[in-house]
C-alpha cells in the first residue's frame, strides 16, 4: 500500500527532505505532499537584501524550484495551503486553503515551519513602510517602495547580520541609513572587541550608527506612512524602516500538538531529526540545535542547517541512516566591501561552558603584504588555556578574508588545539595570503600565550 508523508513548509528544510525521499522512494511507493502557505517554494531568503540592494535583478532568480518544478519531480505541492492543526492520534493534519478547512491523513509528517521574525507591538509598528524580512514577498515589498517612491532616509532596526546586509542594500541604493541596535554592538555573534570594528566599518560607508539605544516608537505622516523612529532622546527621520530584530522557531504548530518544545523555542529533536511523537520529524529553523563544543540546545536560523536536517530527515523518515552532527554557528556577511565571518563560541559562551577562554587576535594582510590589492585582515582565535583546544575564531576584513572562517570550522570540529591547527598545511603563494596564513597566525598566538 502507497505511505503517505506530509510535510509542512515548502522552502530549505521541507523541500530538501521531500526532494531526497521522493530519491529514494518511488511515487509507487510514497505520496509526498507538501502545504505552503505562501505562493513560492524553495527560494533563497538569503538572496533578499541583494534582490532589494539590486544586485540580483530577477526575483526568480532566487528560486531554486518553483512549485511546479517540484510537481514535474513528482512532489504535490500545494501552496496557499496553511496549516492550523496536528492531531496525532488521528494521524492527520488540518488545512486551510481559500477559506475552508479540511484534515489531511498522513503516515510521517515533516515539520519544518521555519522561524518567525520579532516584531514588537511599539507604538506606530503597523505604519506603512515598516517591514521585516522573511519572506521573498517582504524583499519584493521593500524593492518596489524603493522603485517607486525612492526614500530619502532608511532606518534598520536591529544589528544582525540580516540588518547589516539591509543597511548595505540600501546604501547601495542611494538612500541615507541609521542603524539603530539596543546592544552596545552590531553583530552580538561577535566578541564586543570584533563588533566595535564592524561597527567602524558601517559608520565607514556611511551609516549612522546607534548603538545602545533601544526604539520606542514609530512617528506617521499624514499620509499614513512612516516619518520617524523615536529612540532614547533621538527622532531619526525614516520613510521606511526594516526591521532586523531576530527571529524564533517557527514552533507553535508542534507546542500545541503536545511535540516537545526546548527552553530555546526550538523543537527537540534526536540526531535523525525525529521528535517526541512518533511518526513525527522536524527539519530546520523550527529546530533546536546541538552546540558541538558548548553542548548547549539552541536556535539558530541558517540555511545551512536547514538544508542539511532537511537531507538527514528524507533519508531517516524513508528508513535510511543519516544523523545531523550538530552545529558551530559558523556564519559570514558583507557589508559593502566588508566581510565578517564568525564560528564556534565567542569568549563569553566559552567561560559559560566551562573552558578557560584565552584569545589573541592578529592583524594580517589578504594577500603576502607586498602584494598588488592586499587588504588588512583582522582575525581572533579562542582556545581553552587548560587543553589548548580550538574554540572559536572571528575574522574582519575585505577581499575573500571572512570565508577563512571555514578553515576555523574544521578545526573546531575536529577538536584540534590551536598549536596543530597553526601546523595545519595550508597552501600560501603571494597573491593568496602571507606565508602564514592569517587563521593560523592567530592560532600560533594563543598558542604562544599559552605554552609561554
Ligand atoms: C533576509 C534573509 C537572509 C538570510 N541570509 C542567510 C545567509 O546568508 N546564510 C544562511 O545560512 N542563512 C540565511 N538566512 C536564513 C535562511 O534563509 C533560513 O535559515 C532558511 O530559509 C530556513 O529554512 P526553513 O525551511 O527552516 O524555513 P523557511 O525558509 O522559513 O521556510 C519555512 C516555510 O514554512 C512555511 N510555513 C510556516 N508555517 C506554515 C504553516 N503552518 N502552514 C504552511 N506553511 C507554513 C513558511 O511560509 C515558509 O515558506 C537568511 C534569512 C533571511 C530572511
């Protein structure tokens, strides 16, 4: 008898998950059918700021695959299909589709609902021209208030790496920007010392940087849109805001069936990506994940992950082996020529586990210092004093610096010290890097510091 797997969101983690079971299992075989309740499937969110900076032109570039590309590769996806319900004794989920309400049985069920972007209720927030980013329909909202009516001054709440990128985009677009973020840093992902310099760099192209300073309240014109965000003693003039204030899992759907909910907001699942309720998995931002070097349950929304749980959950929910190793929170942004790359724990989440944090951070060039178009580099390696394990690095810089930040990554993982890790082989040639290479200067350091 055909089996039949639902799943819930049709972007990263739903999408991979049905694409990589309906690989290994025929339509003979599985009914896979997926509910979305926006129009689009499998896109790229992380695309957005460049479809609203213009870099990328064509929205549908940003697709991956469109609902009826999936439908030609034997998917039935059905968009503008939302769902409000699980019941697991009867093993069928509730829809709503154009108004009605109807209950879907299924045999697995997927849930991968992603995350929901925070948006307080402070006075004003529902003026026209304050948006949030989540959606591909949000970043075309924002592009064709920019098209159409160009604003003479932005303001992005909120300095995440989705703010930054916002910030770039509409520098790029001509447009006077401030960034207003309620921390003493932009990009919290950071050591306070590595977000000072990025905080330098944005004031650097030109934003107007507040830091500190939380937002109270929206002013409106009188024509209904947005004119000014009030913060502290400030009133910054704004005919638009973006709103970068962070996202949650997703999660509600699954509380509400009675699936475990960790204390982070993310759904607990096992290393299969199978949650409390049998027959049930869970695959991406909806999700809570595993620290590898701090062991900690946390949320963390990156498409990376998405992807990757998606894969293990189309292999494990069609009785295959696979297991999500846990995450380093390895992540990288631009801003305007700026990189900034990040990975493992900063010092603060080190102390907070238990290691003896003891870090160094270098000055280094992108290419051997005498080299044509060689930029300064800045890169901060993390160890623990006692074992002289890797913990965590953090890079700034220009011209392909920040990717650096995955040779860190492996070395985390593969919980190398730092004295192997400034051993490690690395290639050099002039226009390449200097000989050492900046990630393993910073590791020989801390390691400097530590044997003495
Ligand atoms: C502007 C932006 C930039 C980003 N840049 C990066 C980046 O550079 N690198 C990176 O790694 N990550 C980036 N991300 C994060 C990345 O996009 C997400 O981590 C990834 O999309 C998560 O995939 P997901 O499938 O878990 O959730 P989503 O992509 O959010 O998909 C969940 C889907 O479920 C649907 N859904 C939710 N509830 C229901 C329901 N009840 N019924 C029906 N459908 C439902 C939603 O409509 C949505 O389409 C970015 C995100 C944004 C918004």
């Amino acid at each position: 008898m055909t089996e039949r797997m639902i799943v819930v969101g049709g972007d990263a983690g739903g999408m991979t998950a049905a694409a990589v079971a309906r690989r290994r299992r025929g339509e003979d075989e599985l009914d896979i059918v997926a509910f979305e309740r926006t129009p689009h499937t499998s896109y790229s969110a992380c695309g957005i700021p460049y479809l609203v900076g213009g870099v990328v032109t064509d929205a549908e570039a940003l697709v991956a695959r469109s609902p009826a590309d999936h439908r030609e590769r034997g998917l039935d996806v059905r968009t503008g299909n939302d769902v409000v319900g699980i019941d697991l004794d009867r093993r069928e989920i509730a829809v709503v589709a154009e108004g009605a309400e109807r209950r879907e049985p299924f045999d697995s069920l997927l849930i991968a609902t992603g995350a929901t972007p925070t948006r307080p209720r402070l006075p004003g927030i529902d003026a026209r021209n304050v948006f949030g980013l989540q959606t591909l329909a949000d970043g075309l909202a924002i592009r064709q208030v920019l098209d159409d009516r160009p604003p003479a001054h932005a303001v992005v709440v909120g300095g995440g790496y989705i703010g930054l990128e916002m910030a770039e985009a509409l520098v790029g677009r001509g447009v006077a920007v401030a960034l207003v973020e309620a921390s003493d840093q932009p990009m919290a992902t950071l050591d306070p010392d590595m977000g000072g310099m990025v905080a330098d760099a944005l004031r650097g192209i030109g934003v107007d940087v507040h830091l500190g300073v939380g937002v109270e309240g929206f002013d409106t014109g009188s024509d209904g849109g947005v004119s000014a965000v009030r913060a502290g003693d400030m009133t910054l003039a704004a005919d638009l805001v973006v709103l970068g204030l962070g996202v949650k899992p997703a999660s509600d759907l699954a509380r509400a069936a009675g699936i475990d909910v960790g204390p982070s907001g993310g759904i607990v699942t096992d290393a299969q990506m199978r949650t409390s309720a049998e027959g049930v998995w869970a695959a991406g931002d909806c999700v809570a994940v595993r620290h590898r070097v701090s062991g900690e349950a946390m949320a963390i929304a990156l498409g990376t992950y998405a992807n990757r749980q998606g894969r293990v959950a189309g292999i494990t929910m069609t009785g295959g082996v696979a297991e999500f190793p846990g995450v380093l929170g390895t992540a990288i942004a631009k801003i305007c020529d700026y990189e900034v790359g990040r990975t493992g724990l900063r010092e603060e989440d080190a102390r907070r586990a238990g290691f003896d944090p003891v870090s160094a951070r270098v000055e280094s060039t992108t290419r051997a210092g005498y080299f044509p178009g060689a930029t300064k580099m800045t890169v901060k390696a993390i160890a623990d004093r006692r074992t002289g394990r890797l913990l965590g690095g953090q890079i700034i810089g220009k011209d392909g610096a920040a990717k650096r930040i995955d040779v860190m990554a492996a070395g985390i993982w593969n919980e190398m010290t730092v004295e192997e890790f400034a051993m490690l082989d690395l290639s050099y040639a002039p226009p390449f890097g200097p000989l050492w290479d900046p990630v393993a200067l910073a590791a020989r350091k801390v390691s400097d510091l530590i044997i003495g």
